[in-house]
C-alpha cells in the first residue's frame, strides 16, 4: 500500500487507438504482458486486451478502505541481474521495475515440532537442513545437485519446446533428456531415491505450495525449478506488484501499442486454417497480423476457440488436462506496530501437520483446520509503503480449497451471490482468522480488517477455469502433453503465460518470451541474446 504515491501515467483505457495491430494479446496477465512488451521491443504493435477492469491478471492489486493488496504475488526470485532472465525483464521494463530483497531469510517453515528457514543463499541453506538433519548430510548434497542439474537442463527443454507440434516425442527427448526424464518423474519418486528421512522429505518439499501440487503428484523437474529459483532468495516489487504491469505495459504503449481494458475477448477468429484476429463480448471485430493467446491453455482451448477447431485432437488434447487447484485467500487489514508482534518481510508456512497427503483445507467439516496457513505481510516488503501515522499495514492468508465446495456460486453475481454465499464467507472468515491467530495472538489486538476470497472471486477476476491459482497442474501428465507450447497447429495462433513453461510469476515471465520467440524468432533470437548479456 502506498496511499502516498504520486500519479503515473496509464498506458491503459477502455477504448483502442486505431489499428493496424502487428499481434493482438489476449490477457494482460504477466505472460500477455511478457509476449506484448518482447514484440513492441522488436519493432511491433501490440494491442493488449484484458476482460478486468484493471490489467495485470494475478499481478494486479485491490484496494478497500485505505488498504491496498496484491492477489499473486508474494515472493519471487531470479529478478537480480545474477540471472538471465532478471537482466531480460530488466531490458524489459526499460528499469523502471526495482524489486526490494525480503531479507536474509524469506521463508519460514513452522512445523509441528520444529522451525525452518530458507534463507537467501546457498551454503546457509544447506548448512540449515544439515543442522536440522545432521545424519542426512549426504541426502542433502545430492538433493542440491539433482535440482542444479536439472535446472541447467531446462533451457534446453525450452528450445525444444519452440518447435511446431509435429516436431513432438522427439525432441524433446533428444534435446534436454535430463530435464525430460525429472519432467516426467514425480517429485517423491526422486525423493524416495535420496533420503529415507520422511521429515527431511516434507521440509525439502515445504515450498510445494509455490507450485500447487503436493509431492505425490507433482513433476520433480518443476519442484527443482522452484526450489533453483529461491536460492538467492525472494523479492517483492518495490511499490507494490502493479508496478509490474505499470513498467512491461509503458513498454509495449512505447512501442505504439496499447492495452484496453474491460475488452473480454469471446472468439479467436480463424479463417483458413490461420488466426486473422478476435470478436470481443460486445461484438467488435479486431483484426490482426498474429493472435497471441495469453488466457491461458484450458481458457483458451475450452472457450475462445471456434467449435470446430476446439473439437480438433490437439485442443482436445489440452483441455483434457487438470487446472492446478484452486485457494481462499484471508485479506487482512492492521493498525499499529505489526513487527512488534512477529511481522516480518518474510513469508510464514504454518503447517499443521507433517504429511502433504491431504494438501486441502476440508471445508466442509466444520472441525477441519486448514492443513497449511501460507502467511505474508505485504506492507513489510514495500520499502515504500507509507503507514502512516495509525501504522496501517497488511496480511494475506492463503490456503488450498476443494473447488467442488464452491461450484454451486461460480455462475453467480460479483457481490450478488446471496446470503447463503455470505454466510458461508463468514463461517471461513472467522476459521481462519482464528487459526492464524493462534500462530500469531499478539496481532490480535491490531486486526481491524478481514475480507476472503474465494476460488469464484479468482475465476471472477482473472477468468482462470475452476479457479486454479498456477493454470494447469504442473504433473507429469502436463509435461506429456506434446501441444502445450506456444505454436499451435493454427497458423499465427500462439499460446503464452505459464502454462507455456513453468508456474509462478517468472514462470509465466518466460513462458511470454518464449511465445514471442515463436511468433518472431528471427527477430527474437538476436534481441534476447543482446538483453540477456545487459
Ligand atoms: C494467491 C496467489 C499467490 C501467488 N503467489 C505467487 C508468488 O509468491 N510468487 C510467484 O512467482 N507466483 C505466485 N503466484 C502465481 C503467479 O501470480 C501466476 O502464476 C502468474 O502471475 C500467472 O501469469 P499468467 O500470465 O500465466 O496468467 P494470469 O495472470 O492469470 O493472466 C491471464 C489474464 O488473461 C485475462 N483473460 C482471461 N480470459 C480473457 C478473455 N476472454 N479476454 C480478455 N482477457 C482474458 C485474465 O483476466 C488475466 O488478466 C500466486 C498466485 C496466486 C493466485
């Protein structure tokens, strides 16, 4: 929150300027931001269209009373110049993004019995486990040295992955075995090889909530990522995550582009077998050169293609797969001096109990507790943020839900959905703050506002199927699939965001510059090699 921050420019509006459009993007999310923001560096038009009434898919913010949040955006790592894609989204954001370290430690493991950090550099972390499982030394070690292979090996399995469809099975194979191999492995498969220990299992695995899937199912190769991507640590946009879409969208408006807002796309247009351009709700026709899809994979394939082509084997073939599930998230409000009652810039897990088995909050027993509270204090990571003088501050709580219990509303009314609906928020309201607060009781006192969200809020807000928090579950089923990437067999048709690499915000970072790579290589390549040198 930074009620004291001066007004910036908006490169975003409800109407469009006049075309001709190079490439329209549908999805303002950090993949259609990412794929925009590459092309307008290559000398392209971009129109961005996103149905929200403000751009940024999970990297927008809200506001209520003199709180501000944002929704998908806690920690994120590899943003500093030690890493390639930190210098690209650098060139990218023309450095008008700077990102605020969480510290020394940015994630905090409370377990039943023990607590854990994760701290912001490798030998500590290292020194950590070890001196929290002093007979697995040797596990560990070869624990560090599985997720650095692998994650060596996946800029190749992204190279592969930019070939057309018909490519498929074999390259990717052949090109990136390694990473293949793990893609297609389960994370406690690996795990099971490495240590006998099923506590140092579940600590080495503590962070699945960064991808959404437990253990059991989840690929090991994206469990590594995420584990390689927070080894120098986390960070937190300085100002607040709509910075993000403040700087990627200044980029694509310097370029002559444009990004509209409340334009809900309905229909991807395709005329002989190519992509010509889309219908949006109301029933304005926008025509393009390229259509770049960045709604995501199940969005895109159950709902903005024309029938026929949606009924064709490869669409099909996506929309078979899961969407990672789907989460409540408390929005809290505080005044008074958050740190004095355990706030920090780092986030707190609070798990409940040592096994992922039953990773879902089981809502519908009135008695369950919430098997794992995810718990980060917004305000304490903006070096910016002005508390002024009551000391306002912010905290979020998230956890995982069964969507099933929440289907019956998703056709409803934002703010209209009756009061069974509003009961029900005040039944999960009062669990949850009551559960957080016996982790944290001395912030009792300083809570003056809470507000839920429910997986119908997120499908509401970013139209993400079932409500899932990181698009398609990354398991080795998606990983199989041999059309989730970024050219589909519709010509001038791309895919974009995260579900074109991995999850998370700089999962979906490259999965824009990789679909951009595929609509333009010839101009892409030589860009990225020169951004990714800066
Ligand atoms: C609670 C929560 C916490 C998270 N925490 C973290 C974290 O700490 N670190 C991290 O790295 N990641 C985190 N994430 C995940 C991260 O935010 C996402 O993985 C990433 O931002 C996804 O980007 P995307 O571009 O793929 O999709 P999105 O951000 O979902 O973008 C898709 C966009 O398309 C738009 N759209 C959909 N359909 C249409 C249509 N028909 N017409 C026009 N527009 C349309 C949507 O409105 C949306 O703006 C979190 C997510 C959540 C929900």
């Amino acid at each position: 929150m930074s009620p004291t921050s001066p007004r910036r420019e908006r490169h975003y509006d409800t109407r469009t300027p006049a075309g001709p459009w190079d490439a329209v993007v549908i999805g303002s999310g950090m993949g259609g931001m990412t794929t925009a923001a590459t092309l307008a560096r290559l000398g392209r038009r971009v129109l961005v269209l996103e149905q929200h009434y403000v751009p940024g898919g999970f990297t927008h913010t809200f506001k209520r009373k003199r709180w501000s949040w944002d929704v998908g955006v806690h920690a994120v790592g590899e943003v500093d110049a030690r890493s390639v894609i930190g210098r690209v989204l650098r060139v990218l954001t023309r450095d008008q993004l700077q990102w605020s370290s969480l510290g020394g430690v940015y994630d905090e493991f409370h377990f039943p019995d023990l607590r854990i950090d994760f701290p912001d550099d490798k030998q500590r972390f290292e020194d950590n486990l070890v001196a929290a499982f002093p007979r697995e030394a040797g596990g560990v070690a070869k624990y560090l040295r599985t997720v650095r292979e692998v994650s060596a090996g996946m800029r190749r399995y992204y190279l592969s992955r930019l070939l057309p469809p018909g490519w498929a099975g074999v390259t990717d194979g052949v090109i990136a075995p390694d990473a293949t191999r793990l893609l297609l492995t389960r994370t406690r498969d690996v795990l099971d090889g490495l240590t006998r220990d099923d506590r140092l299992k579940s600590v080495l695995t503590a962070q699945w909530g960064y991808y959404g899937v437990p253990p059991e199912r989840s690929s090991f190769a994206i469990h590594a990522l995420v584990a390689r991507h927070f080894l120098h640590g986390g960070f937190y946009p300085v100002g607040g995550s709509a910075r993000i879409a403040e700087a990627l969208l200044a980029t694509v408006a310097a370029g002559g582009g444009f990004t509209r807002i409340n334009a809900e796309v309905d229909e991807i247009l395709i005329e002989d077998h190519r992509a010509v351009g889309v219908r949006l709700k109301d029933g304005e026709v926008i025509r393009a050169r390229r259509v770049i899809s960045a709604a995501g994979a199940l969005a895109t394939v159950t709902r903005l293609l024309p029938p026929e082509v949606r009924a064709q084997p490869w669409a099909q073939s996506i929309a078979a797969l899961q969407p990672s599930p789907c989460h409540v998230c408390l929005y809290l409000g505080f005044k008074g001096d958050i740190t004095k009652a355990g706030a920090s810039p780092a986030n707190k897990w609070f798990y409940e109990t040592w096994s992922t088995e039953r990773p879902e909050w089981d809502i519908a027993d009135p008695g369950a507790r919430a098997p794992c509270l995810y718990t980060s204090f917004p305000s304490l990571k903006d070096p910016t943020h002005d508390p002024g003088p009551e000391l306002l501050h912010t905290g979020e709580v998230v956890t995982f839900v069964p969507y099933e219990f929440f289907r019956k509303w998703a056709d409803g009314r934002w703010k209209r959905r009756g009061d069974e609906y509003d009961a029900m928020k005040r039944d999960l309201t009062e669990r949850l703050r009551a559960q957080f607060l016996e982790h944290m009781p001395a912030l009792a006192p300083m809570l003056a506002f809470a507000e839920l969200s429910t997986p119908v809020s997120t499908e509401h807000f970013t139209r993400a199927p079932a409500g899932a928090i990181y698009g398609i579950e990354p398991t080795p089923e998606r990983y199989r699939n041999q059309y989730l990437r970024p050219r589909t067999p519709v010509r001038d048709l791309f895919l974009s965001g995260s579900d074109m690499a991995s999850v998370g915000v700089m999962g979906a970072f490259v999965g824009g510059l990789l679909s951009a790579i595929a609509a333009e290589p010839v101009r892409a390549l030589p860009w990225l090699r020169g951004a990714s040198r800066v």
